[in-house]
C-alpha cells in the first residue's frame, strides 16, 4: 500500500484500471496502390532460413492470374490455391496444418493471406494452429489460445470485412460458427494495396461494404460504445456513405472503402457487433450462407433495431440496383430454425452490446423465427 501511496494511486483506481480490455492492433501496416511490391523485402527479414518457407494462402480465382507472378516466392515457398466459394472451417484449417507440418521438418517462417475474408481468417487460423496443438475447433471463443503464432500477414483483395485488422478468425465448427478471438490472431504485417480490388463483382463489393457499414451501425448503436471504437465507426461510416452514396472516380472509391473497411474492423476491437451478425452466424452455420450477404439478410428486417442504419442501407442497395436474394428459410423444418436460433443466441457478447444486459428479455426463440422466416 506504502507504494500505491507514494504514487498517488488508490487501491480502488488501480484495481479499475486493470479492469479495460489491452487489445492488440496490427503492428505494421503499408497502404497504397502498388504497395503488393513491397512484400518481397518485407518478408526477407522474417526468414528464419532457407528450409523454413512461407506459405502463401490465395484466393483461386487469381489461379493464373498476373497477380501470382509477382509473389515473391524464395527457396521452397508454397503457394495453396483454396477456393473462397464457402466459409472457413475448422476441418480445413486442421488439414492445411496437417499439410503442411507433413511437407516440412520446420516450421514456416510464416504464412501470408490473399484474398478476401475467407482468406484472411483461414491464414490467421492456420498460423495459430501451426504453434498450438489439437483441433481449431478447441479454440473458438475468447482467448483460448496459449502460444503464440507464427508470424503471419494479410492481403486483402476486397474491401470490407475488417478480417484484415480484427483479432478473430471467424470459422465454421461441427458444432458452431464461432471465431478464434485471441491475442496471438491479430496479423504482425498488412499490405493495403487499392489496386488489388479491381474487377471485383458489384453484388460482392456490395455485399462486403455493407459488411462494413454494418460494423459502424451496430459498434455506433451499441451499449460498449466508447470515445475509442465510436472515433473509428464515424469515420467508418462517414467513408461508407461516401463510397455508397455519392459518384466517386473507380480509385477514390477503392482508397476509400478500402480505409473504411480498416476503420471498420478498428471500431468493433473495443466494442462489439451486434443483432445482425448474431443472426448472420446462424445463417452461416445451417446453410454456408456467405458472411457478407448474411448480414445485408438479416439487416434488411432490423428496423425495430436500427431504424436509420436500415433506411440509409435500402437507400444504398436502391442506387447499386441490388436485389437481394429471397426465399432462403422458405423450405427449413422446425429443427433447422431451432439450430439457427441456438447458434445465434450463443453470441452473448453479442447480444449485449446490441439490447444490454437484460438482452434476454427482449430477444426470445419466437422473436428470432419470426425474423429468419421473413428472409
């Protein structure tokens, strides 16, 4: 106590400053178009040596691509082309580390993610599970993770998920849809390059962005809103609205949206999400229903949520001519909303960002059917 005095500290304050949340952000961040270039020499000082490679994860649709031919592949580096047509599993994780493990004495000198959110978080993943034994299905929830990962970068080639700054590694298990939310997931490097989102789909630009937009309605409307995550969501939004509102030249747009989706993800790592990607995982888990189109599914049905997130959302949708898909539930039995329903309501954390901490007072079984019947 005689040191706490000497400091000026009571032993309530100090025991209340222990208390906050010590997130970790991504250490090294490189923004720019043609920025890709850069990765030869960033990944030159991480070499641990010649027979300890890095493990390039890249989305297959740039199989044959220009954008292969200028990875910087050294010694006996191994690009693994995975399709990101589905979410990221677990099992798939557990084979990829099985894979490679098999193929090399060393461990990796790292792993480095191309793609879109798929991507992202099957390299975070995969980076995990490379350090730390078992299944990756043992460590989805908060901070099960014991070591520490091998050193890992992401490279996103789409805009919008946040996987790119989030501590989680959204995967679907045997039992749940669930992230791997630790420490050690954060990526140590990401390479922001505007240029590597071209010739992205319109319904999956869409679909991505809202993924972002959705993040600032629900971290900006939620009950663990504070000074820190409410800074990153209003210039998040801020971005979205410019990117989806107004008529931006192709490369502003990409700059754009690219830094949103940054600020984005920034903005739920002190706060949370909310009904929408509650709900989303339910749909993801029952029927691989991808994670961006999810939300905009559930959203569009959560004006008794966020009624102004809504409206400027079906404004947003009304301009880009996006016609949601419809009849997805049309043909679920009683057993299959009961599944959603428990996946959902698993997200406690969730939950309460969203309605509080009586959340399981306003939302219900019957409450969640009603609204995964009308998608």
């Amino acid at each position: 106590m005689e040191f706490k005095k000497d400091l000026g500290i009571s032993e309530v304050t100090l025991e209340k400053k222990l208390t906050f949340k010590n997130f970790p952000m991504v250490p090294r961040v490189v923004f720019g178009a043609g920025c890709f270039d850069q990765l030869g020499d960033i990944l030159l000082s991480k070499r641990k040596h010649s027979e300890a490679p890095f493990i390039f994860l890249v989305d297959d649709v740039f199989e044959g691509m220009e954008l292969v031919s200028r990875i910087p592949l050294l010694f006996n580096d191994q690009i693994i082309f995975i399709s990101a047509d589905e979410e990221p599993k677990t099992g798939q994780v557990d084979i990829l580390v099985k894979k490679i493990k098999e193929e090399y004495s060393d461990l990796p000198s790292g792993v480095v993610g191309i793609g879109g959110g798929t991507l992202l978080d099957l390299s975070k993943a995969v980076s995990i599970m490379l350090t730390n034994k078992g299944s990756a299905t043992g460590y989805q929830g908060w901070d099960l993770v014991g070591k520490p990962s091998v050193y890992h970068v992401g490279i996103p080639t789409i805009s919008g998920t946040g996987a790119e700054v989030s501590r989680t590694a959204v995967l679907l298990g045997p039992e749940k849809k669930l992230g791997i939310n630790s420490d050690y997931t954060t990526f140590d490097q990401v390479l922001l390059d505007p240029d590597l989102t071209k010739g992205v789909p319109k319904d999956q630009w869409f679909y991505t962005g809202m993924d972002c937009f959705i993040h600032c309605v629900e971290s900006l409307e939620g009950t663990f809103l504070n000074a820190f995550s409410q800074s990153y969501g209003e210039k998040a939004m801020d971005l979205c609205k410019e990117v989806y509102l107004e008529d931006l030249e192709d490369s502003e747009s990409r700059d754009k949206l690219m830094m949103a989706s940054w600020h984005g993800g920034m903005s739920i790592a002190y706060s949370q999400v909310g009904v929408a990607h509650a709900m989303s995982y339910g749909l993801g888990f029952l029927l691989g229903v991808r994670h961006g189109i999810g939300n905009c599914l559930v959203f569009q049905h959560l004006e008794e949520f966020y009624p102004e997130g809504v409206a400027l959302f079906k404004k947003m949708q009304q301009k880009h001519h996006i016609e949601l898909p419809t009849g997805i539930c049309s043909g679920l039995t009683s057993d299959d909303f009961d599944k959603m329903i428990q996946v959902s309501l698993g997200m406690e954390p969730l939950w309460e960002n969203a309605l509080g901490s009586e959340w399981r007072n306003i939302i219900t079984p019957e409450k969640l059917e009603s609204i995964y019947r009308k998608i």
